[in-house]
C-alpha cells in the first residue's frame, strides 16, 4: 500500500492563529538529525509513534511521509487508521522568535521558525493546526498567548497604519449602518463615529471571536479525546475479562465510536471466560486442585498450559527434585 504523505506547512493557506508561515522560513536543519513523529504534541518517549521520511519543499507545500514503529501497539493502531484513511491531519511544532512575527502588505507573518516536531493529530482545531514554542522554552504558548500576541501586533486601522503615523486621517469620520454599529456595540442611533475608533473595536471583536473559536475547538477536541478513552477503557475490560482476543480489539473500538451505545450492549451480551486455572482449583473440570505431578498429568493439555502460564511458582515446585 503506497504511503500517505501528509503536508506540514502550505504557506498559502492561514494557519489556525490566522497568519501565514513562508516554507523557505521554516529552518529544517534540527528536525533533520531527528524527524520524530509524536502523537498529539505529547511530548513525551511513549508518544513517539514513528518518524518522518521524505521531507519535501514543492511549490511553497512542506510535506513528508510517515514511518511507523509498528511493533508499537499504539504506533500500529494509529498506522492503521491512516492506511484506511480515517486519519488525515498532521500538525508542525515550531519554535520562533517574537521578533520575527510580522505584520506584511496587510497580513500577519511568521517570517522564520524551527521545525521541532510534527505530530500526527485526530481532530485539529482546522485543517492548518499548529503548536507554538517561542524562544528556547520546551513549553508550548497556550492558546491565549498566542492571540494576545497576534492582538499585540495588529494595526489600529484598516490601512495598517497608527494615527500618529497618518495624521491626515486624524479626523476622519465613518458612517455606519445601524446593524454595524450595534455589532461594534454602539448604540442603533449612534451612526457616525472616529475611524480610528471603530477600527479599534473591529480589532477586538474579531480577537474575542478568534480566541472564542479556539476555546470552542479546544473543548470540543478535549470532549472527543475523553469520550474515545472512554471506549478504549471498555475494550481493555472486556480483553482483560476473556470477552474478546486482542486482535478484535481495534474493531470493538471502531464500533464504539461509530456507536457506542452498541458496543456496550454487545460487550454485555458477551460472556467472560473462566480462568482455566481457576477452574482446575475449583475443581470444574473433575481434576480437584493440583497437588501433586499425578494431578497434573490428569488434566487436558490446555488445563496442563494454562496451569503453567498463571501457577509458574506451583508448577516449578511440582517439577523440581527435592534435596
């Protein structure tokens, strides 16, 4: 099956903070020596699901294909799920100077950062997720800091300029609507008003709606991350009782997603299996408790295995010569 590669950056497109990030800017040279693959940002030695191969630069689209650990059981659940194209995002962790965040020709830009990681990501807040690290710190911004970066950033009026730096618009009067000078939160009646003050408030209503968005996003990632441990939590208690075998354990979450209501009352119409050790304790199978080789050697093969595997200090007593 061919591989899925996944765009890291496309500098054509906004990223979720609303600004652009050059490709040429995106310094390669660390992520080169190591091109982790984590999961979810999380950075930790556990979240290291693969790496990253083919690391191209085309046409403005940094892009790369996935290697993954796939003796890793998480690894290989996530592998699986992008070879069947249920998984699609990937998000870049970049470290960056302040300095190098830009207002250009109207737009704001991230002119330079480092490539520190690039995660594969279920749900991302949109389609251009990114996680930001600023300076040397191995803490990401939150959210928040982010946006009052941006805010802090921003001109004051649509041209881009401050008053000081446009005195002949220092008395310049806009006319507004009165849909658009309720939104602004003036008064219905109250239609004429300073540019450079109604410019202000266009600036922070649309800060309150980004950081607004990106809370709602945030939620709604954080909902869908706990409802999906949920039903991994259900799985495993059903694997650990003997309802279902390992191999049926991506199924049994992929159902669950898909509804989990059904999967609970699958699961539940499942019956646990005994423990065979426990059974030839308890005497189920006609054997009674196994004292002796002759008990033992009494009991099917598959009691004889399962005594093995869940007795191993019982059955080494039974099978070592007394001094």
């Amino acid at each position: 099956m061919p591989k899925t590669r996944f765009v890291f950056n496309d500098e054509a497109q906004k990223n979720s903070y609303g600004f652009f990030i050059p490709t040429n800017g995106v310094d390669l040279t660390r992520f080169s020596k190591n091109p982790i693959m984590l999961d979810s940002h999380v950075n930790s030695t556990r979240a290291v699901i693969g790496a990253w191969e083919d690391i191209k630069a085309d046409k403005g689209i940094l892009s790369g294909l996935p290697v993954f650990d796939s003796d890793d059981e998480s690894a290989a659940v996530i592998e699986g799920k992008v070879n069947r194209g249920f998984i699609k995002s990937c998000s870049m962790g970049v470290r960056f100077n302040r300095d190098d965040l830009k207002f250009v020709a109207g737009e704001l830009v991230l002119e330079k950062c480092e490539l520190y990681e690039v995660s594969i990501v279920a749900v991302p807040s949109n389609a251009n997720a990114i996680r930001l690290y600023v300076d040397d710190s191995n803490t990401p911004l939150t959210e928040q800091e982010v946006q009052n970066l941006c805010l802090a950033l921003a001109p004051t009026d649509p041209a881009g300029l401050n008053p000081t730096q446009n005195p002949q618009n220092e008395n310049m009067k806009i006319t507004l609507t009165s849909a658009a000078a309720l939104a602004l939160g003036y008064a219905a009646t109250q239609l004429e008003h300073d540019a450079d003050a109604v410019s202000e408030r266009v600036v922070k209503l649309q800060a309150e709606k980004q950081a607004a968005e990106l809370k709602y996003n945030a939620l709604k990632e954080a909902e869908e991350q706990k409802a999906l441990e949920g039903i991994k939590n259900k799985v495993q208690l059903a694997h650990k009782a003997g309802k279902i075998n390992a191999d049926k354990i991506e199924e049994f979450v992929n159902l669950g997603i898909a509804n989990e209501s059904l999967l609970d009352t699958t699961l539940a119409a499942i019956p646990a299996k005994a423990s065979l050790a426990a059974q030839v304790k308890g005497g189920e199978a006609g054997s009674g408790e196994v004292k002796t080789v002759e008990d033992f050697m009494k009991l099917s093969l598959e009691q004889k295995l399962a005594f093995k595997a869940e007795n191993t200090e019982a059955y080494k007593q039974l099978f070592t010569p007394k001094q």
